[in-house]
C-alpha cells in the first residue's frame, strides 16, 4: 500500500505557511521566483474576452499555472477552490451568465480582501451579480455551507498542491459534485515523491513545488475518492530560474498539468464495447474539434470508436447535446486500444490512469 502522501506534514504550521506566502509574501505575479504559478497556454478567445472585463488589481494578484475554463458553462453552478483575488471566478461568472452561479472559497483574508473589493464593479460592468466568496478551508466544505451534490462544476488553479490533506480535499469535490459533474483543474506535478523536510520551506510550499503531487500518488488518492479514470487534458514542463530553489529541489521534475475527471460510476480500464462518438461542433470555441484530453480529439463530423468510459463522458454529462454516442454496453469486446491522438498536446503525459 502506498504511504500517506500528507501524514509528514504539520498542518497547521504548513497552512499558515501558506496564508503568508500568499497573504503577505507576494504582492503580485512579478514576485514569484518559479514558473510554477504562471500560464503558459493562451486562453480561448471568448475566455480572454472575459478576462479583459476583470479589475486590474484582480488580475495582479493572480497566482494561477493554467486556464482551468471548460466549455459549455451557461447555467451551471461552479466552484472555484482556492479561489484568492477571484479572477477565474469573475472569468467564469461572465460565461455561466445570469443563470449560473459562481463560488469562491479561499482562506486568504488578504486575497479575498480583494476579491470583495470588486465585486459592486464588476456586477455593474456585467449587468448582474452571481458570485459569492467565501472565507473557509477546500478540506472542509460543509463548512462553508455547501451540499452533497450541489455543484456542476468543480475548478482549481494552482492550489491543490498546498493543501496539507489532499485526499480529504478530493472526497470533498466529489461529494458536492453532482452526479455526471466535472473536475476540471490545473496544478503542480512531480515525477517522484517530495521528501516530507521539504515542506518546511516556505518558499518551496507557497511557489508550488514541495507539495506537488506525485502522479502515481495523484492516481491512487482518485481511485480512493471513487474516481478511477482522471484524464489528462495537457501538460507542460516547468522552470525553476531561482539559482537556490534549483539547488534544494531541482532534482525533480516538475509539470503544469490540466486534468478532467467527472462524477461517474467509471471502470479503471478502457473496455471496448463498440461504441462510436461523433462530435457536433457546438462547443464555444470549438466549431472544429474538441479535445476532451491528451488522446482524444473529436473532430467535428467525424465518427470516432471511443471505451465505455469516453463514451459514458460523452453522453452521461453536460456534454451530451454536443455529441451523437451510438452503442449500448451489451456486448463487451475486451480491452479497449487507446492511443495518443492524431494531434497530442505539447509535452502531454498520462498520469496512468484511464485511457493511456
């Protein structure tokens, strides 16, 4: 059995590493000493659109390692964990409209001191208010008020990784997701396991780099939480300029990954019962193709032999009406051969577990 990844780790002391890092260390994104809190990837067109409406200040206090943004968010109820100075939760509250709602939780006074300074601007430049933060902790989230099954959609940027009970965080998300909803989340992985010393740098801790999850770990804390096929969405190498942090850590290897994962009764292989998806090309920003992970492109027209689990994605979430999923799980031909897409993403990796 593999170790408890967090059982080294003191935590309190480590939150409130976290809480001053964050709270009183950085005062924007020029202070950080690593390319673990930075995106790499342009955002999609109408999410940049969004993002140009958000309060500059928002944005200076941005410390995210992706673009956590799926497609298809009109109406939905999302929540963002470790949500600081709210910029992806004013992003999302554009794009799920005045129907949906947004969530932020954070446990930063400091960041969420900004967050709530702005929300009487933004709610005049959208028209509406639909956004909400929270003062509480993501391994806690009846705290906070929120219900078993009472989300759509569940994102994070780069914040998993400094939480000092990961598992618990995870069990969290998928009991407040509803049943067919989405984990859609980007953060910090290594190659190999952090020695549990290291947590006690607060510079490794607050820029990402000795809480990263090992990948491996990463699977098994899924598979215990009841999700057995995370996908990988994309991956990319990082950096560590700081001449020091590379000296204590830059033996591991660390990547910025984006990941999926839905609330479903999936099975911890491919199995291949001969169904075919074929995507519509209704997706905003997608009007060609659709990636749903790192081997799995649909484009648009295109009949495609998919796994019981892809084909359950596909057709058993909001994804639906964006999909024709032809096939019942009737028959069962064996282990299903999924490969890399025609098209990979750069640097993109399989944590090992579904579809790989």
């Amino acid at each position: 059995m593999a170790p408890d990844v967090t059982a080294a780790a003191d935590v309190p002391s480590l939150t409130d590493a976290v809480r001053d890092y964050y709270g009183k260390v950085l005062a924007s994104t020029a202070d950080l000493q690593t390319s673990a809190c930075c995106t790499a990837q342009a955002p999609m067109r109408h999410v940049a659109e969004a993002l140009g409406n958000v309060h500059d200040e928002v944005k200076d206090r941005f410390y995210g390692c992706g673009s956590p943004i799926p497609p298809a968010l009109e109406g939905l109820t999302v929540l963002d964990l470790g949500c600081g100075s709210g910029r992806d939760c004013y992003v999302l509250c554009q794009l799920v409209g005045p129907n949906g709602r947004v969530i932020g939780v954070d446990m930063t006074d400091e960041q969420l001191a900004v967050a709530n300074r702005h929300l009487g601007y933004h709610a005049d430049k959208f028209g509406y208010a639909n956004v909400e933060f929270k003062h509480g902790y993501i391994e806690d989230l009846g705290a906070v008020g929120l219900a078993d099954c009472s989300v759509d959609l569940v994102v994070s940027n780069c914040v998993l990784n400094l939480s000092p009970d990961k598992p618990r965080v995870f069990q969290e998300i998928f009991r407040v997701l509803k049943p067919g909803g989405e984990l859609y989340f980007s953060d910090v992985f290594a190659d190999r396991r952090i020695p549990a010393a290291l947590l006690d740098d607060p510079v490794l801790v607050g820029e990402c780099l000795s809480g990263a999850l090992y990948e491996e770990d990463f699977r098994r804390i899924m598979a215990r939480s009841g999700c057995a096929d995370a996908r990988v969405v994309s991956s990319t190498p990082l950096t560590i300029s700081n001449p020091d942090i590379e000296q204590k850590i830059g033996y591991v290897a660390f990547s910025s990954r984006t990941i999926r994962a839905f609330s479903l009764p999936l099975e911890d292989r491919c199995e291949d019962f001969g169904q075919v998806a074929t995507y519509r090309g209704t997706l905003t920003g997608h009007p060609h193709a659709f990636d749903l992970d790192d081997h799995h492109r649909f484009h648009t027209g295109k009949p495609m032999l998919v796994c019981g689990n892809t084909a359950d994605m596909l057709s058993r979430t909001r994804y639906a009406q964006h999909f024709d999923v032809i096939g019942e799980k009737t028959t069962h031909f064996g282990l299903f051969p999924c490969g890399p897409s025609d098209q990979p993403s750069a640097g993109a990796a399989s944590t090992g577990a579904g579809c790989c």
